[in-house]
C-alpha cells in the first residue's frame, strides 16, 4: 500500500513539473517574440538581419514581424 502512495506522489510531482516546464517554455517564446520585435524595431530597415540572428538562435519568432 505504501508503495502505491509512492507512486501516486511521484505521479502528481512528474504532473507539476512538466506544467511548470510547460510554463517556462511559453514565458521563453514570449520573450523570445518580444527581443525579436523589439530587434526589428532598431534594425528593421536592415534587409535581413534581425532575420539572421533569429535563425542562428535557432528562433522562429521572426516570422510574420516585416513583411
């Protein structure tokens, strides 16, 4: 029995972490979002850069911020 409380609290705590996992990831994108237009806003008129630093991080944030 006391096995199955076991598991049953690591179950709940797996649950908690991966929601706050979850929650960090979406507070990543949304900074991510915003230091891409905030670099869209400075360099916008720069054909491409701030679309090549986004790329070389790995983000895809620049989509959809100039057209």
């Amino acid at each position: 029995m006391s096995d199955l409380r076991d598991i049953a609290t690591l179950c709940k705590e797996i649950d908690y972490l991966t929601k706050q996992v979850d929650t960090l990831r979406t507070e990543r994108d949304e900074s991510r979002r915003m230091f891409c237009q905030t670099l869209c806003k400075f360099i916008g008129d720069t054909p491409g850069l701030a679309e090549t630093f986004a790329n070389d991080q790995g983000w895809d944030c620049y989509k959809g911020l100039i057209q």
